[in-house]
C-alpha cells in the first residue's frame, strides 16, 4: 500500500502550488470559465520536449509540473485542474488521462494521442467530435517508442482545407490533435504538429 501511495504521489512538486491555483477557481463558474483561467496561467510558461522522461527499462515516475510542458501535459493538466476542487482529485484525474486505468507505468502510458483518446473517451471523460460529411477516414503506423510493438490505428480527421466548414463547431475547452501527413509516424505523440488535419475533441 505504501508502495502504490508513493507511484500515484507526483515527484519533486509541491502540491500547495496546486492548492493556490484551485482556490483561484473556486469564483469561477462552469467549466469553460475554469478552462480560461486555468490555461491562462500557464499560457507563458516554457516549452519542453519528453517532460516525463521514463522508458521500458526504468521505474515509472509520476511527474506534474506547472513551470514547463509539452502540447500533451499541457492540456492534460488544464484539462485535469479545470475539473477538480481539491489536489486530491486532480492528481487522481491527470493520472487516468495519462495511464490506462490510471496505474503508472511506462507500458500504460498514453504514449499515442490515438490511445489517450481512445481510452479516455471510453472514460467519458471527452467526446470525439471527429465525425460527419466533413471527416476523413486515414490509416497510420505509429512507432518509435522503446519497449513498444509498431501500432497500425484507424481514425477520422477534418483535413485542413475543410476546416472552414467546422470552425464553428469549436467551443472554448475543445482540443485539436492534429494528425501527421506521414504514412509511418515516429515519435511519442501526434498533437502538434502536421499537415495532414486535425481530430476535434471535447472535455
């Protein structure tokens, strides 16, 4: 038991950074209004690749930061503390955004934006809005990360030239993914970046 308290405990962060953000949003009402607040204070905060480390051959850490982020954690930890009141329950709902049944471990880890969304719709926790006349079917080989089998996924995308047709579905909390143009993708996600199109995603 001790063990497992100590895997779901954030390393090197202190939790009362997280205290003082949520007592910022105890005024706010509803969660587009949490969205804005929440993403505003971390709008500057600097860029960095693979913020949480990890590999096949090492133990799992959990890590939240709020000094630094990639495209990932930084719409998981603004999704996370924009539905939470306590730090209890935002470590415990960025944990599951980001690990299947939200165990930490490098192996359950949404290292695919395709998993994350998979699993987390599956959760609830966000709607898929990529559908109707406007979508795409596209076929993708994902791979790159260690420890990890190539993965051949199936998904739906708007292309870029027809994202005139469904900016008005865009509310503020929705995230994009934006898909790769790549047949082969290598890396450990596919959020930012491309030119292939975009999956429009709803909290």
């Amino acid at each position: 038991m001790r063990n497992r308290k100590r895997l779901n405990t954030p390393v090197g962060f202190d939790k009362r950074r997280a205290e003082r953000a949520l007592f910022g949003l105890k005024k706010e009402k509803g969660f587009e209004a949490r969205v804005l607040r929440i993403s505003a204070l971390f709008r500057d905060r600097r860029y960095t690749g693979n913020p949480l480390g990890g590999g096949p051959e090492c133990r799992e850490l959990f890590r939240v930061s709020f000094d630094e982020f990639d495209c990932v954690t930084y719409v998981e930890t603004v999704l996370a503390m924009s539905c939470s009141k306590t730090v209890a329950r935002f470590f415990h709902k960025l944990r599951h955004l980001r690990y299947k049944t939200g165990k930490v471990d490098w192996f359950r880890r949404n290292h695919f934006m395709t998993n994350w969304l998979r699993r987390n719709v599956a959760r609830g926790v966000v709607t898929d809005l990529t559908r109707g006349r406007y979508s795409v079917s596209r076929t993708r080989l994902l791979s790159g990360v260690p420890g990890l089998a190539p993965e051949k996924v199936t998904f739906r995308l708007f292309p870029k030239r027809r994202y005139v047709k469904v900016r008005s579905m865009i509310r503020t909390g929705d995230f994009m993914m934006f898909v790769s143009s790549l047949v082969e993708f290598s890396g450990a996600n596919c959020w930012s970046g491309c030119r292939g199109g975009a999956c429009l995603c709803r909290p």
